[in-house]
C-alpha cells in the first residue's frame, strides 16, 4: 500500500468511531429518560345510573 498514509487513516478512523460512540450514547440516554406514558384504567363493567331510584335493577 504504496502512497497511503496509515497513521493518518488510523486517526481519522479513531476519530469517526468516538463520534459514532458519543452520538449512539447519547441518543441510549434520551431514550431511557423518556417515560411512556400510562394506559387508562377502563372498568370492565360500566357503571348504570337510573334515574328510578333503584341501584340493583328490579325497579319495583
């Protein structure tokens, strides 16, 4: 490999992988910070309000 400086390319190498590593950490740490956000709670049965009076539902 006549004419190609290899201490010159074995910097700018190591400079491109500590760009590489810094970006990739940096991005790791704002993803983890981020919370998702909570589901609502949905009740399995829905709750019936009359208007009669009666809560158990034999309206008498």
């Amino acid at each position: 490999m006549e004419g190609v400086n290899l201490d010159l390319v074995g910097i700018i190498l190591m400079i491109v992988g500590l760009i590489g590593v810094t970006t990739f950490s940096s991005i790791a740490r704002r993803r983890r910070v981020v919370v998702p956000p909570s589901t609502p709670v949905i009740d399995e049965e829905p709750h019936r309000h009359r208007r009669d009076g009666y809560s158990d539902g034999y309206g008498a």
